[in-house]
C-alpha cells in the first residue's frame, strides 16, 4: 500500500494545475450543496416536530359569539373527523393606543385560558407561570430564544380595561393568541368572540381541512365564523423565505456537482491515456491492475478530500446565518433554528464518493491495458481514429491550420465530450445569469411608469427631526405638482392588525396616480375605492387568502372590512397595500408620509429635488435610485457564480488541450517541419475547441432557459409576470453562443502558444 501511496503522490506533484482545479471545484460544490440542505432540513422538520410536541391545531378558528353560543361550539368537537378539540375559550381584542413591550399600537388579540395544557394546543410556559387570577397577563413569545425574566412584572394599561401585569411568557406553534388570561379575567374585557381548536382525522392538505371543519361546524350558522387559520397555512409563513432562496442555492449546487463529475472525469481520463507508458511501467515493476486503478483513484482523493473537508467547513460557518436570514422576521415559536450535523456528515460522506465515482470509469481503462502495449505505445493517438473526419476536411477549401483543428476532436472523442460538457454547463450558468439579471432589472423599474425621472420626496419629521411640513397634505401634493412634477403619488404608512388574527402587519395607503403600481398587479387589479385591498404571494398564501376572499382591518378600535382585489408581484410577508379612502375610514386626519414625483422626461431630477426643500424645510427630496437592495444581491450572486463556473469550464478546456498538445508533440514537429508557422499552430489548436465551444453554446442555451423559467417560477415570495420573464432577444442569443466559443478559445490560448514554440529539434530529438 505504501508503493501505490508513492505513486499517487508523484501523480499529485506532476499535476500541480488539475490538482488545484478538482479541489477548488469541490469545495465550491460541497459549499453550496451544504447550504441547500441545511435549508431543506430548517424547512421542515423543526417546525414538525414543534408542533407536534405541542399538539398543535389543524384549524384555529374564530366564531361570532352572538351567532354560536357556547353548548353548540362544544358541540362540535364530537363531530365525525373530529380528532380532538379544545374550547371555547372567549377571546377579545384589547385596544394598545401606543406600542407596548415589542408590540405595535392597535388590537391586541385576548384569549381566556384557565391552564395552558389540554387535548389541542398545548401552550409551554417559557419565563414566569401562568395566570392564576384577576389582573394577570401572559404574553406570548413567538421569536427564538427565552424572555428576559426582567420584563416580568411589566403592566398593561388599555382605554376600558382594568390593569394587567405580565406574569409569564409562554409560546404556542398554532399562534393561537397574542396573551392569555384566566375565563374569569376575559369577562373583564368584554369579549365578543369564541376561539375553537381542531385536530382533525384527516389534515394532510388545505382542502383535507376545509372538508373536516365544514362537516364539524355544520348546523351553524353561515356567517358565524369570523377568521380561521390552518396549520398548513403556518407551516408555509415558517418556511417562506427558505423556499424562495432553495431553488437558487439547489440549481448552483446541482451545477457545482456536474462541474466536479466532468472536472474529475476528464482529468483521470487525460492522465491515463496520456501516461500509458507510466501505468505500463508500473505493471512491469510488479504493481496489479487495482493497485493501478488505485493510484488514479488515490490521485484524486487528495484534493477532493482537501476541498470536500474545507467547503464542509466553509459551509458549516455559513449554513448558521444563513438559515437565520432565511428565516428572519417569522414567529419561530420553538422550532429550533440550528443546523444539526446531518448534512455536514452527508457532504463529507457523499461528496468523496461522488468524486471516486466519476473517476472509476475512465480509471478502470488503465485496469484493462497489458503492460507491453502501454510501455511500446506511442504518443499519438491509435491509427485510424477519426482519419475518415481528417481526410474529408482536408478536401475542403478551408485552410489547412483550420482543417486539421476541426479534426482533432474526433480523434479523442470520449475527452472531446466531456470538454463539451464542461463548456455547455459553462454556458447554461451564464444564460442563466443573464436571464436573472433580465428579469430582476424589469422588476426593479416596476412603477417608473414611461415617464421621466423619479423624485422621492419624505415628510415623517419624527424619522428625521425636521420640522412639521408647512403645509397640509393636500397642499402639498398640489405644490410639487406645480413644481413641474407630471405625476405624484402620494403613500401613508401605518400598523394595522387583521380582525380574528395575531400579529401586527404594515399597510401602505395610497393616492394620486396609482396608475402606475398597476403594472405591479399579476392577478385581480390596484385597489381603486375604500374596502379594497392587495398583497404579495407570501402575504396572501400565509394567511390562506386568495383574491376575492374578505377579511377586515384594524387600528385603534376601528374596524373596516376590504376586499383581496390584486395580487401583486412581491412584498413582505405582513404587508399590504390598500387604497387611501379606507384609511380615511380607519383613521381620519392622517397625512401622507412620502410622496413619490414623476417629472417629465429630461427633466432635472437634482433641480427639482433642490425647488422643492426650498419651498417646505419639512420635506427632504431627493431623486430616486435605478435599482435596489433584492435585485443588486441577485444579480451579483448569480454573476459570481456564472463567472466561477466559466473560468472552470475554460480550465475544462485548458487540461483538454494541453493534454492533447503533449500527446501530439510527435505531429506538432513534423508540421512544423514541413513549413506550420506558430500562428498556423496557435490557429490549428484553437480551432480543435472551437467547433466545440460553438456547439456547447447551442446546446447551453435552452439548457439555461430552461433553468431560468425553472428558477423564477419557484420563487415563493416573488410572483413574476410573463413580462419579465421573457426576457430573451435574438442579438442576446447570438452573444450567448459567442460565450460557448469565448469560454474554449480562453482556455486553449496558453497552452496553443506553449505548442507554436516548440522547437523541431527537440520534438523529433525525443522520438
């Protein structure tokens, strides 16, 4: 074994450039791949398990109390299909007029619980104990990690309410309630509705429950429930954000490994049929053909075991904040958020076997050959293989150089393939990246309309510590309109709640021309009169609302039903635009807190932006950016890793041909005998990759847009339009071909030039 370790050691030093590549390729695949799979496993199973362990409810739902009185609710749990239930327990909504702890003003949602156990939602009391009498309070915790113990004792003050002091903490995955009192405390709070919790039989999909909890609850009236909630409806708000970043880190993981098994194929398959002197050598000195395959097999286990170890690493210091970014801003409840040690024992394990794998095959040919053929043969490849290609194009008008490159690949064409491989996945990354960068460029010129220059204009003096604009809102909006600004669109900001559902979410209200936002709408249409309302994909899925559904806001005490009229291509998962007569509704007297002003086109966007702090100190105006934050971090991550993997696929190209070079010094010299210049040979070598760098890029391109339409269409929180995604153009197709051949003929320069200055002498010297 010691010998064969010798061996394998001498192989490593004398490929120095493929040892480098193969290690650096998988610690790039072993990277990515791991960060996929640690967002597989933080998708999933912590947020099972969770609510498992709580038994948590397939439905949460609200009922009108006045509608559904007490025996008949309780009646339901010994409904059909009804696994088991727990309630009803009486809820109200308590109004916060100013943010308390880390909630925003508005209703705070109230249930009376008398103990936090029982067949269905089983709440966990994190800090302190639960409430046991009048004027106790215990708040739920939905973020990670435990409750300071000091916010124990903090009191609760509400316009109508007696005062409460916070005597625990608690969490519950069905995100039941905002706080929990005693039965007896919540009488104190007038409350007007009746929370029920189901588990139900059947609960493996949305419709599963629809169908269990019509059946409990009929007999009731139709109107009597007022919100509800399903567990599938939470499982996918948990796991949003790490659905929408998987099939970008998945595709470039699953790239990364084809890289890897190509990289590895076509270096152990140069090394063989380069060295069959060598492998004849070592069978003469007494080595057996697995201790042969061995050497070729050990010979790339080095680097791979190096990059395998160190990607694990680099992956495992990454895995944890990216899973935390992925899954910031959700109520996590207990769901842990760590990456366990699966999928580090997975790549480490996987990722050297994938490599052994793919250098099996071309090692096993070394296995096959007898010992005197390899030490008798030549440098050249065997006689006859592709002569009938070379001798056709040598009766072709092209030139000479020209025709003998075209041939060259047909010469070796298990090494060609795998080199076409390499540049066709090299052209599948970059239209990929073009792709993306298409579309997020349109998505982020989304509501600039065909005007001209944007200008955005603040008026929030309590953001900022200027002072109060001078004029009233209206006024304002009519000022900058006879500024010179064409359009103005005029937006409000606020907190509001959602009536029967936890949480605070953040409304945008608009007004002006909102003409231009409807671009933004995928489904449905803009909001146009008060009770109208649009969301995002994640907005809308987590809260198991569609366009057409009802539900209602809130803020401070007033209520106003709306109506889903649009989906929209994005936004946050709490956030929702509604039109600016329903918050004259909710709340009177407010002014906007940012205008947005379009000028005409060529206008000064800087002169305006000056005209306008010189009519009001309280506004800060200034001209609006090309592009943002989401649409810079897409694009330059796809744009690294399509650089990357162009440069591997080039040095794809650079181990093909300078394999081929060393193989063919024989030839070379002969040629240049005969009268080859060494721009003739510069030309011959790059023209033998060319061929293949322009069918790589035919074959690159549907590859790519394939995963291009594979990528935007399973983007969880961003619903792209048809627009945006057709992004292909037939000048930008012809420059993604370019890119096949750009990609070969890169990667054949250095060792095309290393073969123009071989002298005759000492070619025909070594023969």
């Amino acid at each position: 074994m010691s010998a064969v370790w010798r061996a394998a050691r001498a192989a490593v030093r004398r490929r120095r450039v493929q040892t480098v590549v193969i290690a650096l390729v998988v610690l790039c695949a072993t990277t990515t791949v791991l960060l996929a799979l640690a967002l597989v496993g933080a998708a999933s199973a912590p947020f099972e398990k969770a609510f498992a362990a709580q038994r948590g409810a397939h439905a949460v739902v609200v009922f009108d109390a006045a509608k559904a009185p007490a025996d008949r609710l309780a009646a339901t749990a010994r409904r059909p299909g009804v696994e088991a239930a727990a309630g009803p327990f009486g809820q109200a909504a308590v109004d916060l007029p100013e943010p308390w702890m880390y909630m925003a003003s508005g209703a705070l949602t109230v249930v009376g619980r008398a103990d936090p156990g029982g067949p269905v939602d089983r709440v966990r009391v994190l800090t302190g104990r639960w409430a046991r009498g009048p004027g106790e309070i215990v708040v739920n915790w939905g973020v990670a990690g435990t409750p300071d113990r000091s916010l124990l004792g903090s009191r609760l003050t509400a316009p109508g309410v007696p005062p409460l002091r916070v005597v625990g903490f608690a969490t519950s995955m069905s995100r039941s309630a905002e706080a929990w009192v005693t039965p007896g405390q919540l009488a104190a709070l007038r409350p007007d509705s009746a929370q029920m919790l189901y588990r139900f039989e059947d609960a493996g999909s949305r419709a599963a429950v629809d169908r269990s909890l019509a059946a409990a609850t009929r007999g009731l009236p139709a109107d009597a429930v007022t919100a509800r909630q399903s567990h599938q409806a939470l499982a996918e708000a948990f796991s949003s954000l790490a659905d929408a970043y998987l099939p970008f880190v998945s595709l470039f993981g699953v790239l990364g490994l084809l890289v890897s098994v190509l990289i590895v194929g076509n270096v152990v398959s140069g090394a063989v049929v380069s060295g069959h002197r060598h492998i004849g050598v070592l069978k003469a000195l007494g080595f057996t053909p697995n201790q042969v395959v061995a050497v070729y097999l050990l010979m790339v286990s080095v680097p791979a075991a190096l990059g395998c170890l160190l990607g694990t690493l680099a992956g495992g210091a990454l895995a944890r904040p990216f899973v935390r970014i992925a899954f910031s801003g959700i109520d996590t409840g207990l769901a842990p958020m760590d990456v366990g040690p699966w999928p580090a024992v997975t790549c480490l394990i996987g990722m050297p076997l994938l490599v052994l794998a793919a250098a099996l095959v071309p090692a096993l040919r070394a296995h096959r050959l007898p010992a005197a053929r390899a030490i008798t043969a030549g440098s050249a490849p065997a006689t006859g293989r592709g002569l009938r290609v070379q001798r056709f194009l040598g009766g072709t008008r092209l030139p000479r150089a020209v025709s003998l490159g075209l041939g060259q690949p047909f010469a070796r064409p298990g090494r060609s393939l795998l080199t076409l491989a390499a540049i066709t996945l090299g052209v599948t990354t970059v239209t990929v990246a073009t792709g993306l960068t298409g579309t997020m460029l349109a998505f982020a010129d989304l509501g600039r309309g065909s005007g001209g220059p944007g200008v955005r204009v603040d008026a929030d003096p309590s953001a900022s510590g200027r002072p109060a604009p001078r004029l009233g809102d209206r006024e304002t909006e009519a000022r900058l309109r006879t500024l010179g600004a064409e359009q103005v669109l005029a937006r409000a900001f606020t907190q509001v709640r959602l009536a029967g559902q936890p949480g605070t979410y953040f409304a945008d209200f608009y007004r002006g021309d909102t003409g231009v936002l409807a671009d933004a709408v995928v489904e449905g249409r803009w909001p146009a009169r008060a009770g109208e309302m649009a969301a995002g994909p994640a907005f809308l899925t987590q809260r198991g609302l569609s366009v057409g559904d009802r539900t209602a806001l809130q803020v401070r005490g007033r209520t106003v039903p709306v109506t889903v009229v649009g989906r929209v291509i994005e936004g946050n998962a709490k956030s929702l635009s509604v039109d600016w007569r329903t918050l004259e509704v909710l709340a009177p007297g407010t002014r906007a807190t940012e205008y947005r002003a379009r000028l005409a086109p060529g206008a000064d966007a800087a002169a305006y932006a000056r005209a306008v702090r010189a009519a009001d100190p309280g506004l800060a105006a200034e001209p609006a950016g090309a592009s943002n934050t989401a649409t810079a971090a897409v694009v330059g991550f796809s744009s690294v890793f399509s650089v990357l993997l162009g440069a591997v696929a080039a040095l794809g190209v650079f181990n093909t041909v300078l394999l081929t070079t060393r193989e063919r010094r024989r030839d070379l010299g002969m040629l240049k005998s005969v009268g080859m210049t060494p721009r003739q040979v510069v030309l011959m070598t790059v023209t033998s990759v060319a061929g293949l760098g322009l069918v790589g890029g035919v074959l690159g391109i549907p590859l790519g847009m394939a995963a291009h339409r594979l990528l935007v269409d399973n983007v969880g929180i961003v619903d792209f339009p048809e627009w945006m995604k057709d992004v292909w153009h037939a000048p930008q197709l012809a420059g993604l071909v370019g890119a096949g051949v750009a990609i070969a003929v890169l990667g054949a320069l250095v060792p095309a030039r290393s073969a123009a200055r071989l002298s005759i002498a000492s070619v025909l010297h070594n023969e």
